[in-house]
C-alpha cells in the first residue's frame, strides 16, 4: 500500500469531462458504448497508435458494421482488411472471437467470459468490461502504467514493476467516485496519460493530480516508468522475387495458415535466416529461370528481429510457378503485411508502404 494517499478520482473525471478526446471508436456523453466498437478498436491500439489506428477502424468499420457482419466474413476479406496493421494472429483471434460472441448471442458481461474469448486477455477484457459495460474495473495500458508510476514514484524497473502497478490502479479505482463511472474513469486515465502525462515533458501544471503526485514532487516524474535494458532484436535475412510479365500480372503465393503473417500474401522467397543468403544460395529458390535484377533492400521490424529483405525482379513472357497470379495495379486488395508493401513500394513508381487497403 502506497503511503500516500490515492489522488481523488473526482478531480480527474471533472478534467475528464471538460477535456476528453474525441475518438471515433468512443461514445459520446450521454451515449451508450457500443462493445462491438470497444472491443474492435482496443485490439486494433494493442502496439499501435490511435493516429495510426484511425484510418484503418473507419475502413474496416465500414466492411464489417457489426459483430454479426463479421463473423459472417470470409477469413480472407479479414486479413485483406486488417493487412497493414501487423501482428496478423490478431485478425484470426478478431474473427474467431466475432463467431464465438454472435453463437453465445453478444458480448459477455463478466471479465471471466471476456477472458474467455479468443485474443481477449487480462487488459482487453478489462477494457471492454470497464468501458463498454461501466462493470468498477481499471485497466492498465501503457499510458496508465506510466501515469501511475509517476504519481507514486514507483522506481523498480518494468515490466517488474507491473503487479505493483496493478495494485495501485486497483486502489484508485476503488474510489466510489471511479466506480460510479467507471467507463469514464478508465478512459479519463487513458486520456491524462496521452496528452497530459506524456513520455517526455509531462505538462503537469495542468494536470488535475498534480498535488498528489509523488514524481512531480520529487522532480523526476519524466524520467518514469524505469525500463529494465532490452537485449537488441536478432537480424534476420531473405530474399524476395517480384516476378512480373508483359500483361502486369506478378507472382504471389501464401503463408502457411499459422505462425508469423499467417494466411497472408507475400512475393516468393527464401527462409528468413540469421545468416545473408549468398547469391549461389538465393537462385535455386528463384521462382523461375529469369534475368534477375537487384530492385533494392527492405528493412523491417517484428517483434523479436529485425529482417533485411533483399529484393530482386524481373519480367519473363510468361509466368508458370507455384503460386497464384494478381494484377499489379490491384494489390490493394490483397492481405499483403506491410513488409511486403515496402517490396511492392521498391518496384511500383509511386506506390508507398502505407498504401494499405481499398476496401471491395
Ligand atoms: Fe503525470 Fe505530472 Fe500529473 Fe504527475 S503531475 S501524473 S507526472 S502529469
């Protein structure tokens, strides 16, 4: 138990209400959220930023309009519309976990039966409870994990740190006041910690918990949450074929159904291995007999490694390899993860990796 005592969260809920974020996934005061938004968009925030989310909720929201349109999609149009957004086991867990909401006739109320969902873990379920259903939860993201370890000059390391950090939302949250709103409550905590208590130069001279907080006094709130050192990610290495013929037809074969990017389209290729593939080592893996030129170096970050692409096209009359064919000017449609939208950006004029998706 921390010794000071919690900030009091009617402080922060009359700030809240004054300067809450508009965000298309959240209800407006006086509207009742709907978990179908929920729930979609804190999948689509795990590891990726509201402005980056944005465009991409309003196009799938638009495919998929409700849970039931969802479920009843094709795997494939899903994958096609979340290509871009990464972490592609999230689209299966989404659409797995669409079926088994609209078979159980809508969304659990109970944070165990959310739990219980594909793709749905401790902070999403607790998301979804808190702000969908108003059930006295707080859910700890990285906002709020920072926020709170500035208010309570919380100095061990994450993510050691992180069960500290859970018992000291658990006792803000236990404010009659939070638990009266709790979806207000938990949202006003995101909100303070993106745009108040922010990673560098938090403004908490406007902050509405600034004379509770712990960090701000002892003046080394900005150097808080302490990370423990990451180890640097591995490099791995491929090689990649953009094959193409006269009528601007290009060869493209699938993942394997499971694992990393599964499911989805990629241009031919080697493994990706620790080792840089040598040119004898690379051409037995070349699709076909064709006059390869080097088209240039794709550099992406997963997770656990970081891969070096080398990319190499060419045009043959016509293309006969395992795989199938799409037109080059269409690919939008097609469930390419962004690494291969920075290959197809190497070899269209014009085109850039973030032209993510037209939705069809
Ligand atoms: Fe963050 Fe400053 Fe507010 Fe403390 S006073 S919670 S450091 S913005």
């Amino acid at each position: 138990m921390s010794p000071e005592p919690a900030p009091p969260a009617a402080a922060l809920l009359a700030w809240y209400d004054r300067h809450r974020r508009r965000l298309p996934w959240r209800a407006e005061p006086g509207e009742v959220a709907d978990p179908y938004r929920v729930w979609l968009s804190e999948i689509m925030l795990q590891q990726t930023t509201v402005a980056a989310v944005i465009p991409y909720y309003a196009r799938f929201l638009t495919r998929f309009p409700t849970v039931e349109a969802l479920a009843a999609a094709d795997e494939a149009a899903v994958m096609a519309a979340w290509a871009g957004l990464g972490y592609y086991a999230r689209a299966r867990n989404l659409h797995a976990c669409a079926r088994a909401v609209v078979a159980a006739g809508g969304f659990p109320r109970e944070i165990a039966a959310l739990r219980a969902l594909p793709g749905i873990g401790p902070y999403t379920a607790a998301a979804v409870a808190a702000i969908a259903f108003g059930l006295p939860t707080v859910p700890v993201d990285g906002n709020v994990e920072r926020v709170i370890a500035r208010l309570g000059a919380i100095e061990t390391p994450l993510p050691t740190a992180k069960p500290q950090i859970a018992a000291e939302a658990a006792r803000l949250g236990a404010d009659p006041a939070a638990r009266a709103r709790a979806s207000d409550f938990a949202q006003a905590l995101f909100d303070l910690g993106a745009t108040v208590c922010t990673p560098a130069a938090p403004s908490c001279a406007l902050c509405p918990w600034q004379s509770g907080c712990v960090g701000r006094r002892m003046g080394i709130a900005e150097s808080l949450p302490r990370k423990a050192a990451k180890s640097p990610r591995p490099l791995r290495h491929g090689v990649h074929f953009w094959l193409a013929d006269p009528a601007g037809f290009v060869l493209l074969r699938r993942r394997p159904p499971r694992g990393l990017l599964g499911g989805m389209t990629e241009l031919p290729g080697t493994p990706w291995r620790a080792a840089p593939w040598g040119a004898a080592e690379w051409a037995p893996h070349a699709p076909m007999r064709a006059d390869w030129r080097p088209a240039g170096e794709v550099r992406h970050g997963f997770t656990h490694f970081e891969l070096h692409i080398a990319l190499f096209a060419a045009e043959v009359p016509a293309i006969e390899a395992a795989g199938f064919l799409r037109s080059a000017a269409a690919l939008d449609v097609e469930a390419l993860p962004s690494v291969m939208r920075k290959c197809v950006a190497l070899v269209l004029p014009g085109r850039r990796p973030d032209d993510a998706l037209t939705i069809v």
